[in-house]
C-alpha cells in the first residue's frame, strides 16, 4: 500500500511539472504580446500550427483497452501525457506585409519559428519585422489526469480537469483544461466475437487567461485483444478542434479588436498501442497519425 501511494504521488508531482512548464510557456506575456501585435489577417498564418497540434493533443490518450464489462464497479484513474510532433513546415509561413509595402507578402517565423524576417519598402525604405517564435521546440506537450468510472449497461464515463491559478499579474493567467467522454461495449452485442470492441465520444475545453481558448469534439470506435498481462490497441477517430483568439490589436496601423477561430488540422486518426497490465498498475502508450503526428502515453491506477 506504501508503495501503491509513493507511485502516485510520484506521478502526481511529475504531471503537474509537465502542465505547467507546458502552461506557463503557453501563456507567459512573450507570447500573448507576440500574438497582440497582429490584426486578424496576419494572425492566423503566425498561430495556425498551435490550432493544428494542441488539438490533436487534446484527443489522445483517452482508452487502452476496449474492454468495458456489461456491469460492475470500475474505477481507474490515469496520468497522461501527450506529444505533438512540430514539422518544419510548421516553423514558417508566407505573412501578409503592412498595406503599401512591396512585397506585399514575406515568409516569416511561426510562433514555432526562429527570428523573424525584417523586410524593407523598396519605395519608402521602412523596415517591418514579423514576430519571433515563442517555442523553440520539436515536440508540443500536454499532460493531464483522467478518471474512468464504469460499468452501467456496458458503458463508462470519462473525465479529465486541471486547473492552474493565476501565477502574479503579468506572468501566468488562469489555466482550465477540461474533458468529458463515455465508452460503450459494441462487443457485448457479438458474443462470439474474438477481440473486445467499443465506440465512444469526447469533448475537450482548453482555456488561458482571456485570449485563447480552444474546444474540441471526436467519436471513435476501438478494438482490443488481450495476452495474458499485454494487451493491443487500435482506434479510428473522426474529430474536429478549434482555437479561438480574442484580443484588441496592438498594431498601430490596425488598433482593432480581433475575435477569430482556427481549426485544427486533424479530421481523422489512427491509433496503435499497447498496455501492460500489473494488477492494480497499468503503463500503456500509443501513436496517432493523421495530419499530425502525435504519441500518449501514461500511467494507471485502478481496475
């Protein structure tokens, strides 16, 4: 039993470092300033690769079996980590130049890229400079706790929240990820079927401070077979993710209020896994592919 308690409180403190070095860098005044000086024209080429991985993040990691029992008592809380792929093309994007400017259009760093690049007006010999990125990273991380509660008629529900308070006045502002879903048995319809089968919906919100927010819906169906303490996983998924941007310009051209939302890249996915199954411990991981590359993985406690 102490050992069972030093595990998860062990996970407990590793995925809130996570979260939070993944909040804080999402949040931290660099970033909001950098996504401020843009009016909603320039804004979407410079954020659009945040829209596409944060949102194949937040649908990872929700089931390693797809074996729900018909009835009787489950629990299982899960510490789950994610991981977006970031791909060159990702780093730059083609931006729209101020009004007047020759070339009227310039390739520039994302908020994933390096330094942004200067141009001058052949005509007024002004200089304009897009935003440098935020991230300097190959790899976009999200973690979060998750709680599955089962069984009623072959279903289970499942929950994720976190919350981060505000960190001072102009470093981290309050972070809300939450996530609701359930799981029905599909197998329990087919006695005689030789691996377990399910099909389930998810919803996810994600919410820092009063600038971004992101939203997304996926429904799925999964298959499972089980070897002794291994079990294989396979999933196909339909989803859609949004991130919504709302803020007043600090461009001086264009002090305007901006209000605009972004779709994520993925519609589909597909998910390979494995689970290893230690008695009341589980560790299992998975990749999904899709338009974007993304890994999970994570540990379990419960039946």
């Amino acid at each position: 039993m102490l050992a069972t308690k030093q595990i998860v409180r062990g996970g407990l403190l590793i995925l809130s470092t996570v979260l939070l070095m993944s909040g804080t860098a999402w949040s931290q005044t660099s970033l909001e300033n950098a996504i401020k000086q843009y009016n909603s024209d320039a804004v979407q080429g410079y954020v659009q690769p945040v829209a596409d991985l944060f949102g194949a993040n937040m649908h990872s990691g929700y089931y390693h079996t797809a074996a729900i029992l018909k009835s009787g008592f489950h629990l299982s809380l899960d510490f789950v980590g994610m991981a977006a792929m970031v791909s060159d093309d990702q780093k730059s994007y083609e931006a729209p130049a101020p009004p007047g400017f020759t070339p009227a259009k310039f390739q520039t760093a994302t908020i994933f890229g390096e330094k942004g690049t200067l141009i001058t007006d052949a005509a007024t010999s002004l200089s304009y400079r897009g935003s440098d990125g935020v991230f300097n990273t190959k790899v976009f991380p999200l973690a979060v706790p998750q709680l599955s509660i089962g069984y009623v008629y072959g279903t289970e529900a499942i929950v994720r929240f976190i919350t981060i308070p505000k960190l001072g006045e102009e470093d981290v502002p309050n972070i809300t990820l939450w996530g609701i879903g359930a799981r029905h048995s599909i197998s329990q319809y087919i006695p005689d079927s030789p691996v377990d089968l399910a099909a389930g919906f998810f919803y996810n919100s994600f919410k820092a401070g009063d600038v971004i927010k992101f939203d997304g819906l996926s429904f799925g169906a999964q298959a499972s077979k089980s070897f002794s303490i291994l079990t294989l996983y396979t999933g196909l998924a339909w989803e859609k993710s949004s991130l919504n941007l709302a803020y007043t310009s600090t461009d001086p051209m264009t002090p305007l209020g901006v209000d605009i939302s972004l779709d994520g890249a993925n519609k589909f996915r597909f998910t390979g896994g494995l689970c290893l199954s230690l008695g009341f411990l589980k560790l299992f991981a998975d990749a999904n592919l899709g338009s974007v590359t993304c890994f999970s993985g994570g540990i379990g406690f419960g039946n």
